[in-house]
C-alpha cells in the first residue's frame, strides 16, 4: 500500500451495518440496516444543528417543561421533532419512545413497521449552553412475535433490544453502536457527509484508572457507594488512587468509559430513590453497549440489562464500566448486606 495515497477504501457506516446483515444470510430483510440509515441521518442533522446553535439562537429555553418538570431547551426540541419525523418516515417503526413526550407514539397506517426505537434526542441538555459534549442515546427492539406493536413491545428486559447507540456530539460527531455482535465507533466526515469506521471492534480494558460520579452528592449516597469510592482514592500502600473525571454529559462519560476503561457511576441515594438516569433509553443502551465491549453495567446488586420495565420513563441506579472495577464495587454491595 502507498501511504501517500488517500484511503480509497473506506468503511462507511451503511456498507458496515449491510456487511454484518449479509453475514446473517436469509435471516437479515434489510429493515433493521434502512431503520440505522434513518437513525444517522437524524444524528448527522443534529449534529449541524449542535454546531451552529450559537449562531442562530438555538441556546437557551424553548419555554415548555418535559415529562420530568424540567425546562427544555430548544435544543432538545428541536432533536425530538427531527427524530420523531425521520423515525416515522422511515416505515421501519412501530412505537417511540422519547425522553421529550410523555406518551409513547403509536405509528398506525402505511407507516407503520415492526421495530421500536427508545431515545433520548439530546442528552446532557445542562452542557448545551456552555458548548461541552453532548449526545443521542437510542435502543431498538423488535416487536414481539405475534404483537401489532404496542406499549408492550418496550416494555422488555434490555438484553431483548436488537442494537443499542449513541452519537456523541464533541470536537466531532461520534457514533458508536452495537447489533449484538461486538461495538464498532464510526467518525462523522462532514465533507462526505458519511460516517465512518473509525473505531472497529470497541474492548473496554479490564480495569482502568478513573472514576466518574457525580460526588457532589456524597453526602446523600448509600455506604457501600461511599467505601467504594473511598477504596478507590485511598488505595493499600505502594498503588496509585483513580482519577476523577466527570462531565455530566452520560454519553461523553460513557465514551471516555468504553475507550479508557474505569468504572462511571449513576447510583441511588436517600434523595433519589431510583438514581436519575432513565431505564428505557439511557441505562439500557449503556448497559447492551457496555456488555457488548465486554464490560458489565448493574444496579450495584443485579444486571441492568435483566430488569423489567413497568414504565416507560422509570429510572434506575446505573454503574458502569471495566469489568474488574465493576466487580470490586459489587463486592462492597454485597458485604453490605
Ligand atoms: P438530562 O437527560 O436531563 O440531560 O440528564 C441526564 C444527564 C446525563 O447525561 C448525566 O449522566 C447526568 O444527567 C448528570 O447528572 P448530574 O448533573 O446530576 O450529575
Ligand atoms: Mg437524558
């Protein structure tokens, strides 16, 4: 090869997805690859809309409060309207679910197709303002056999979705995804327009060095998040403590977490009984994608991607990351009881 020559071989994101679906053969009817193109064009819009949101006065509050009570941005509203559009545009789904709409959105008529797609349009909204990362969180499921595509069909233990991604938007516009066979990152050329494989086969390392929660709220966690977190600043003689790295974006925590390993940390505590991040369309994708890289995601005593949904916009505690910290954090939960 003449490595002054540019690449005229390049892996975009579609010949990737199609590739993996031809592996399966007979099996594989195109749906799911059409439902991942309309997926990266919502991304790849938001993305231009991310990058200029300070030009055109899309900073600030849309004047409406979400499900949660919280202010939107107009950001946020404007990522919800373009996923909503494509998504149902794209025949492929069934049933959304949107951090953003209270209800789930039922596809009837010539629209209608047999996946569900479960998102958080933009999530991290308190970093769009200062220009940090921030990034589209989905999960897709199947409908069941024999169901016409209802509320039921999102209601299903995450190890059930059939891809899980994300698509952070930093210096550049990042998505990393998973089918279920392995974690691939793939890089936004915005001259192409394409994304492309730019990180194949994602491994999250064993262990790693850095920990990632919100210790602002030290003062309300449960004891075993505390002698965990106080494990690892205050290590046996002769090893170093973990570092602290924590931007309040999950994505941008996450992807730091799947490319340098480390253990991210979302817990309960006595104010938030439930933790903060949403079980459908935050921890869930995180979970399948963590797994998938070969890490391990739980509540502190039971696998994420084994929980039940009773309601679409739920949440749950969230620990992520290399499988050994992981592990060590178990521990203390189990002492504890
Ligand atoms: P959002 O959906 O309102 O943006 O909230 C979710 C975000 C996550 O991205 C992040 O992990 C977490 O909230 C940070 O919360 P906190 O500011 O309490 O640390
Ligand atoms: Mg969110």
């Amino acid at each position: 090869s003449r490595e002054d020559q540019p690449n005229t071989d390049i892996i975009t994101l579609t010949r990737h997805v199609l590739s993996e679906q031809y592996k399966l053969g007979a099996a594989a009817t195109g749906d799911l690859t059409l439902l991942l193109t309309a997926i990266q064009t919502t991304s790849k819009f938001i993305a231009t809309n991310v990058r200029k949101a300070r030009l055109i006065n899309l900073v600030g509050l849309a004047g409406e409060t979400n499900v949660q009570g919280e202010e939107q941005k107009k950001l946020d509203v404007l990522s919800n309207d373009i996923m909503i559009n494509s998504l149902r545009a794209s025949g492929k789904t069934a049933v959304l679910v949107s951090e953003e709409l209270e209800d789930a959105v039922i596809i009837e008529g010539r629209y209608k197709g047999k996946y569900c797609v479960v998102f958080d349009p933009l999530d991290g909204s308190s970093n769009i303002d200062a220009g940090v990362n921030i990034g589209t969180i989905f999960g897709v499921y199947h409908i069941a056999p024999g169901s016409d595509g209802n509320i039921s069909d999102v209601l299903r233990p995450g190890s059930e979705m059939v891809a899980a991604g994300y698509t952070m938007y930093g210096s550049s516009a990042n998505l990393v995804l998973s089918t279920g066979n392995g974690v691939n990152g793939y890089t936004l050329d915005a001259a192409l327009g394409e994304f492309i494989l730019t990180h194949p086969n994602i491994k999250i390392p064993p262990r790693g060095k850095i920990y990632s929660f919100n210790e602002g709220n030290s003062m309300y966690f449960h004891p075993p998040v505390v002698s965990y977190l106080n494990s690892i600043k205050y290590p046996p003689a002769g090893k170093a403590p973990y570092s602290a790295r924590y931007i309040g974006s999950m994505v941008a925590d996450v992807h730091r977490t799947l490319l340098y390993g480390g253990i991210f940390g979302y817990p309960d505590d006595k104010k938030s009984k439930s933790g903060k991040l949403r079980l459908l369309y935050e921890a869930f994708p995180m979970a399948f994608l963590t797994e998938q890289a070969g890490g391990l995601a739980t509540t502190g005593t039971k696998r994420i991607l084994d929980i039940v949904p009773t309601n679409i916009h739920e949440r749950c505690p969230v620990f992520l990351g290399s499988k050994d910290d992981v592990l060590d954090l178990i521990r203390f939960y189990k002492e504890a009881n």
